[in-house]
C-alpha cells in the first residue's frame, strides 16, 4: 500500500515556514529541525547493497517511514513495513522530542537528532533529499531512474515517478511491500498516469540492462479466485542504460 504522504507533506511542511520567536514556550514547539521526511537507514543500506527491495523488506520490523512537520503538536504520519500506516502527534518533551497519540500524553517513540540523523528510540533514521516526493519514488529513481535505450527508442524514467518515451504508459511505482506468499521477485507497476491502477511486471537489473517480465500466476486458483503468487514468465521488455 502506497501511503499518500505527497499532498499531507506539503501541507505539514508548509508550517515549517514560520517566523521564529525568542519566547521560550515558543522555542520549545519549534522543531524544524526535525522538519523531514525520514526513512529506516538500515532499510535504505539494504536497498542500495542489494538493488532489491524485496531482499531488504524484513530488515524493518516496525517503524519504516515518518513525515515530520515544524511544530509540536502537528499531525505525524507513519509508515509500519511497508503495509500499515498510522499518525502520532509531535510532542516536545523537557529534553527532546517524542511521538504521542492524540489522547494520551506518554511517549510512544522518542526522538533525538544525531550528527543530522533522527533517532527513533534505538533506530537510525535519514533525510530524504528534498527532491525525492516520498519513499517510493526515491527508491524508484535510485534503483533504476535514468535514460535507456528500448528497441531504438529513448525512455526516461523520471525522478517523480514518471515515465517518458514508452507509448502510453506515463508513470511507475516499485513495489516495496511483499506478502510471505509472493516473494518470488521484484515487481514495478507501469501505468498511464497516476490514478490508474496499471499492470505489475517483475523486473531484475543486470549491469547496464533493466530487464522487464511479464507475470504468471504459479498454480492454478480457483474460479473467481485472486491469484497470490506470482511469478516472472517472459521477457517483456529490454532496456539498456544510456545515462543515469
């Protein structure tokens, strides 16, 4: 599940953008610098080791996402894995800083900055660059975001997502979050644009070439039934980087 931090971040930032005041009660609700959007480092260090996400998806056993504001009191959402989500409230504390529910004052997770770094109780987290829209589209640009060659034809995939030079579809998400049941590759969803569900495809990169495959279910479900599993069948597409 996608969680739709876009439009809720540039509504929590936006009230970053305050004035500062020299009164202490407002000293202590100005957190702008923890103004971010943070993700699990030891996740992202999988990612960029691996190339994979769905061989760095358990490395998260709870927290994996957060999009924190500048004030205390503002709204906090959460990612749990990569499935759930959730929000707390950004509460400051007599030092630091923790995550609270709505309606009830005791910590939940506590924050500290580190050397530029957020800790979440004992987990490392870091900033995403201010380009990267969310999660997704930062692991989409890093993993495989460049220019290729397909067949002769110059394809683009942008760092917000998008996809240039490839018919009709126009945009493309990683999949991030694997069942136990259906980790038998990494999947991408192309789609026309961003409100269309689109197809999943898997894919693998090898050196300069991004590899594209079309999917089977693995056995034969049931009539009416959804299929869980499945699997890469043939070779749909073949790119090959021209420049990152």
């Amino acid at each position: 599940m996608k969680f739709c931090f876009g439009l809720i971040g540039l509504m929590l930032l936006a009230g970053a953008c305050v004035p500062p005041s020299s009164s202490p009660s407002a000293k202590l609700a100005d957190a702008r610098e923890l103004a971010g959007y943070w993700i699990h480092q030891g996740w992202a260090d999988s990612l960029l080791a691996s190339g994979s996400p769905l061989l760095a998806h358990d490395v998260v056993e709870e927290l994996s996402m957060l999009l924190i504001s500048g004030q205390a009191g503002d709204t906090i959402p959460v990612g749990y894995g990569f499935h759930e989500g959730g929000e707390f409230v950004l509460t400051a504390l007599p030092s630091g800083w923790a995550l609270t529910l709505p309606d009830n004052p005791e910590p939940v997770h506590r924050l500290e900055l580190r050397n530029g770094k957020l800790m979440v109780d004992s987990v490392v987290f870091i900033k995403l660059p201010s380009t990267a829209e969310d999660i997704y589209t930062w692991a989409l640009d890093t993993l495989i975001g460049g220019t290729y060659d397909m067949g002769g034809k110059t394809v683009g995939i942008l760092p917000d997502g998008r996809i240039t030079g490839m018919d009709s579809i126009g945009y493309a998400e990683v999949q991030l979050d694997f069942e136990a049941e259906d980790r038998y590759a990494d999947h991408i969803r192309l789609s026309p644009d961003t409100l269309q569900r689109g197809t999943w495809y898997a894919y693998k990169v090898q050196q300069d070439t991004l590899w594209l495959y079309t999917l089977r279910c693995e056995y034969e479900p049931e009539p009416g039934e959804d299929c869980y599993q499945h699997v890469p069948d043939k070779v749909w597409k073949k790119l090959v980087r021209i420049s990152r």
